[in-house]
C-alpha cells in the first residue's frame, strides 16, 4: 500500500527538526508573540530568522 499523506499539500514542505534552548524570559517573549499576531510559535522564529536574514544581506 501507499503513503498516506496527512494535511495540506504545500510548496515548502517543513521536513527538519530542530532543538533549541531557550530560558523561561524567551519563552515568554514567544508566547506573548504568538498570542497577539495569532501566529505559531514557529512560525515567529521563522519570521525572526527571516528578519536577521535580511538585515545581514544588506
């Protein structure tokens, strides 16, 4: 039998796992964030990582 895929198909698959530490300040920081731009947590990393990203570029 085939793969079953589960959820919606997407252009940028998010295949990698990553662990990082944080302390409890940060993970408030990022909470706080998610909870007023409705945005998942990872979601908030990615946009911060994009962030730096484009500062660095310049």
């Amino acid at each position: 039998m085939g793969t079953k895929r589960i959820g919606r198909p997407t252009d940028a698959p998010k295949s990698t796992l990553t662990h990082f530490r944080m302390s409890d300040e940060d993970l408030k920081k990022l909470e706080f964030c998610a909870e007023q731009t409705g945005l998942s947590k990872s979601e908030i990393v990615r946009k911060g990582i994009d962030k730096v990203y484009q500062e660095l570029k310049k």
